[in-house]
C-alpha cells in the first residue's frame, strides 16, 4: 500500500468530515468548527492513500517551547498499518526537541503512544470540559 504523509492543507471539508465520522468522532458534529481549528493548527499532517485521505494529526503550539497534539486518527479501513506512527514521526521532526510536548490518551491509545515515547505525566490528573461523547 502507498501512503504519502505530507504537510498538506488543501483538504476538502467533506474529506475531513468523513475521516471523523468514520472513527465516530463527536466533532465530526461541528463541520464548521472543526475545519476551522484543522486550519488554524500549528501543524497539520495528513495521510493519503493515491487522492484519498485516511488519517491525519494536528499539533498546537507556541513554536518555540510547548506543544499539544489533539487529534491524530486513522481511517478504520487503514488502522494498524503504522500510518499513525509515520505521522508522529513526521511531529518529532518538528517538535522533538520542545521542552514539553503533551496530548490526552485513553483505551487503546495508550499503549500507541507509549511505543512513541510518551510517558504518564507524574501524578498529573487529566482535567477537561468536554462536549463530546465518546470517552
């Protein structure tokens, strides 16, 4: 199979849409809202499999100290192919050397990131408010 991982912005709304409503994402809900923020991001690496995107992440940060990765996710037809990975990778180029870099996992992602190199942040409790559902 022939991903292509780029820095690539010039997404269809609809392609964005959907990629979340495939993986049952809440934001998938607020189209609008959620290309916009894609838009806005630090960084914005997406997948594509020939003209189709399967996954992609994005990064939020102040460029110089601090970075959070909110979104990274895969099309479900393409999952556990390393597309996640090569995203990331293609993050650690940017970011790996940052003084803190920061994202929220649960369930299986976890383990994900953990192969990445995150590490539970000492005894900090994750705290939000959430308009979504699928946690």
């Amino acid at each position: 199979m022939d991903i292509t991982i780029s820095e690539r912005r010039d997404i269809k709304p609809e392609e964005i849409i959907n990629l979340y409503q495939a993986n049952k994402w809440s934001s998938a809900d607020k189209p609008v809202e959620l290309y916009n923020a894609l838009s806005n991001s630090h960084s914005l690496i997406t997948a594509w499999h020939n003209e189709r995107l399967v996954g992609l992440g994005n990064a939020i940060s102040d460029g110089h100290l601090v970075v959070y990765y909110p979104h990274l996710l895969i099309h479900p037809d393409y999952q556990g192919k390393g597309i996640g990975k090569m995203i990331m990778d293609k993050m650690q180029e940017k970011y790996s050397s940052f003084h803190m870099q920061m994202l929220t996992a649960d369930g299986d992602a976890t383990e994900f990131y953990k192969k990445m190199g995150f590490l539970r942040a000492g005894n900090t409790e994750p705290m939000w408010i959430y308009k979504g559902n699928e946690h």
